[in-house]
C-alpha cells in the first residue's frame, strides 16, 4: 500500500449504509460524487500534505460522513422509499 492509495474499504462502508438509510434501490452519479465528496472533506486543511489528502481507513469520521451525503443525495434525486 502506499500513501493515499484509495482502496474500496474506505468509501463502500457509508455509501450502503446512506443507501440502507435512504431505502434506495438505486445509486446515481450524484450519490457517488457526494459520497467523494464527503471523503474529502474529512481531511481538514490544517491536516492535508503531500503524504495525506485522503483519510485513513481508520478515521471514524468517514463512514458516517459518506452515509449522510449518499442519504441527503438519494433525497435529492427523488430515489428514497
């Protein structure tokens, strides 16, 4: 692995659990760009360098972050049960 490697453990946790959340029977390109979106905003500017723009599979921050952009997305796009 190398720094800011992006590897799918990291963002699929919170996008089933906003789609879970939403009761969605459908993903769209808008809830996979909120849900990048929301990635990198977890990553501060006081954090960000070279080595780090995007979180850690580790931060706690994420799963929650990505799930609340994918749900107001899905909200958004009319896709909610």
């Amino acid at each position: 692995d190398f720094p800011n490697q992006i590897n799918n453990v990291l963002v699929f946790p919170g996008v089933f659990r906003g789609l879970l959340d939403a009761q969605s029977r459908t993903v769209n390109t808008e809830m996979m760009l909120a849900a990048a979106h929301a990635l990198a905003d977890v990553v501060t500017e006081d954090e960000i360098n070279p080595n780090y723009i995007i979180p850690s599979v580790f931060n706690d921050k994420v799963a929650g972050a990505v799930a609340g952009a994918v749900r107001e997305a899905a909200k958004a796009a009319g896709v909610v049960a």
